[in-house]
C-alpha cells in the first residue's frame, strides 16, 4: 500500500528526541510529520526503573519541550497539572523528577499526539524523484506500506554497549545493566555477583542491592577508572552545556575532537554526587560493630576476558590493574556489565548511502546543523553527532535545542527562538590585539 501524502518530515524511532520533536511540530501547521517506531510502545530504560531512581538533569531540561517553548501544552508542569501531581512535586522540592514519573509523562504525551505510530518498522529507504520513500512493515500483522518525505530525523537512539570478548549466547548470566530488573531475582538466587563499571547505572544497582548483602549475597564492584567519581556539576561546568560550546568543539579538527572528548568523562559519565555519599554511608551504618560486609570494591581493575569457571562458580573473570601492570582473577556466579551504551546505524541507512556525508574513518559527517546529507538540509541525526558536537550529545536538557534547530530548518523560519550564547565564559580565544612588545614581554 503506498500513501500519496508527501509528508514535509518522517522520523524513524520515538525515543525522548524524536518524541520531543513529535510534540514541538504538533502546533506547527505547515510542517506534516509521522514517527515510526518497532516497539509495541514508549518505555524508557524498563530494566533500570528503580523505585527511587532520579533523572540526572533537573525536570525543566530532561521535559520534552520546555527550553523551546514554555508555553506549550506538553510540559512536564502541565502534565503534572493534569494528573493533580503539580502541588505535591513542589512541595517535595526537587528539580530532578522520579524516572519513572519520566516515563509516565512521555507515555502521557504519546497519548496525545496521533504522529507517533508504534508496532511499525522501518525496513527500508530509498530516494526517488526528489523524496525520501519509506518502506514500514507492521510487526504484529505483516503488512507493508510505503510513504514519501522530503525529510528524514533519524532518531534510533543508542544500544547496550558490551566489550567484544563478552559472547552473551554463552553465558548466559552475563548481562548488561538494561537487562537488571528482569534478573533480579536470579542474580539473588545465585548469590554471587560482580559489577563491572563505575557510571551511574553501575553505582544504581550496586545501592539497590547493598541491603541484600545482610542476607548472603556476595556484591563486588570493579571499575577500570582510577576512583568512584561524581558528574562534575558546578554551576560554570554547566556552561559547556551551551550553544556556544557546541559551536567551540564543532570548530575543532577531528583529532582534536577525540582527544578533548576523552578527557571530559567526569562531565556525563559519573555519578550522582548524593548517591556516592549515599552508598558510603550506608556501608559505614551496616559495618557498626566491626561487622565485616559481603562487599569488594576495586578500582584501577580493567576487564580483558570472561571465562566459564569449575566447581561453586559459573564464571572467572579476567583482570588487569592499570597503574599496577599486574594481572589477577575473580569468580563469581553473575556480572552486570555497565558499559554503557553506543550509537549503532540503523541497518536502513544503507537504502540512501549515496545521499550520506562519511568521515575519513566512515563515521557520519554530521554539520553543525544536525544534518548527514550531501546538501545538508534533508537528513537530520538525534544523539547520533558525539564525534562532532561533543558531549552534550545525549544528554537530555540539550534536546529542545536540537529540535527547534530542526524544526527551524525545515520551516525556512524561526519557529522557535534559539538561544545563540548564554554562557557567561569564553571557551576560544576572543578578539585581542597582539603586538611584538607584547610577545616579547610574554
């Protein structure tokens, strides 16, 4: 079946990004857009939905749609207002909302907006005749139908990350952190675990399950970082979360890109400051008296292979300390690896290659606009630009911004304000005169 409605915008995945794009075009009424997604429906992270587990940005910046425009309907402020929530959130006094309170309030949005189709998978691209066509099969019934856009947001997202040594199919009780809720209780029932990796998934499940430590259980924790570190989040580091240090790492050449990228891991890789102190303090209370705890913690331990183990263990795990040079192992029944998550390209992309801009090591060349495409104005990325726009990239608070980019763009106007500088610093050297006097005195 094909559609003869050319729409102006087709989004592949409904995650939070595309999600709030979804619902910024909503009132846009010259810009037609849909949204495909494979799953049944929206459910943010199910397998880390702890009881009492925060976002890491405070609710204006992780809401769908506030820093484009505060006013609109599909605010967190508003969903609250709606389900009679508003006055108990102040009360409360905390910035950062209950994931899944988050969850809940995508869901609630979803509801609202008729774009977004669920249950339908993109199975291929192609362009003809000056249109993006998209072949969409619905996964329950089989049925294949065909639609037209002039552009494509390819908003996928990031899949669980795990090292290349780690073959899941055979062993199976090494599993990543997205997986840990439905392996709950197998992971008690063998009563051995070890986590591997120091973000704050890892440091989630390791304070969730402190307490079952009373009971038997046997809890390692082992990062290859040098200590448990907190996200940095000091009111001028916030800065480089900013148009303009998007625009000064945008600048940078490649190598350099890399380089400064891989020394900023304290700005989007830590740990919630209050749950290291959390997790201290509740390893001191349980150890009053000289109580010794069934825990391990290690840092500077970098992970270079599992193994299946022999006799009380079904696995050892193979280690190298960094600073140390020295190689040891551990056996344990079970391993939650928190190695985070990495953009993989949709598998469709392949259908319009020809139409994609590629680095000198085949990465996505993505322009400062969020575009891949070779005239820069037809094929936008979500979280899918880390190598060129930094790491800002998946963070939530900066969604807004990269959608009234979009939106912006594929209007010919400004539908919505964008904010171009609102860092009180200077990331690069600003306009100064130097003279030969000057040199000579430096």
């Amino acid at each position: 079946m094909k559609h003869s409605q050319i729409y102006n915008i087709i989004g592949i995945g409904i995650g939070p990004f595309n999600l709030g794009l979804a619902a910024l075009l909503h009132p846009v009424a010259d810009i037609s857009a849909v949204f495909f997604d494979q799953a049944d429906g929206f459910d943010w992270h199910p397998g880390l939905m702890l009881h009492s587990a925060t976002l890491q940005t405070p609710f204006m910046g992780t809401d769908l749609v506030t820093m484009a425009d505060p006013t609109s309907k599909f605010s967190f402020l508003n969903f609250l207002k709606q389900t009679d929530r508003l006055y108990p959130f102040f009360i409360r006094e905390s910035f950062y909302m209950l994931r899944k309170e988050y969850n809940l309030y995508c869901q609630w949005v979803i509801a609202q907006l008729a774009s977004c189709r669920f249950s339908q998978k993109v199975s291929r691209l192609a362009y003809n005749d000056g249109l993006y066509e998209v072949t969409v099969q619905h996964t329950k019934t089989g049925d294949v139908t065909t639609w037209y856009a002039e552009k494509l947001v390819l908003g996928t997202g990031t899949q669980p990350y795990t090292p290349s040594f780690v073959n899941r199919e055979q062993l199976p009780g090494v599993i990543h952190t997205s997986a840990y809720l439905p392996n709950k209780a197998d992971i008690l029932e063998k009563g051995t675990l070890t986590i591997i990796g120091s973000g704050q998934s890892a440091a989630e499940i390791f304070y969730d399950l402190l307490p079952e430590t009373k009971h038997g259980l046997q809890l390692n924790w082992f990062t290859r970082a040098d200590r448990f570190f907190p996200m940095e989040y000091s009111k001028l580091t916030l800065e480089l979360t900013s148009p303009e240090y998007v625009d000064y790492f945008y600048e940078m050449p490649p190598e350099r890109r890399r380089k400064v990228l891989s020394a900023q891991n304290t700005l989007f890789k830590g740990i919630n400051y209050d749950l290291i102190n959390e997790i201290f303090d509740t390893m001191y209370e349980m150890s009053v008296g000289g109580k010794k705890l069934n825990v391990q913690l290690n840092t500077n331990s970098e992970l270079t292979d599992i193994t299946l183990a022999g006799g009380l263990h079904a696995y050892t795990l193979h280690f190298n300390h960094v600073q140390q040079q020295r190689r040891f192992t551990l056996d344990t029944n079970s391993v939650v690896l928190a190695t985070g998550y990495k953009y993989n390209e949709p598998a469709v992309i392949s259908g319009i290659e020809e139409r994609i801009r590629r680095t000198s090591d085949n990465l996505m060349d993505v322009h400062r606009n969020y575009t891949i495409d070779i005239h820069n104005n037809e094929v936008f990325v979500q979280n899918a630009e880390l190598h060129t726009h930094g790491f800002v990239t998946p963070d939530l608070g900066m969604g807004a911004y990269r959608n009234s980019h979009i939106i912006n763009a594929v209007a010919g106007r400004e539908v919505y304000k964008i904010e171009e500088r609102i860092a009180y610093q200077d990331f690069g050297v600003v306009d100064v005169k130097e003279t030969a006097t000057d040199l000579a005195i430096l």
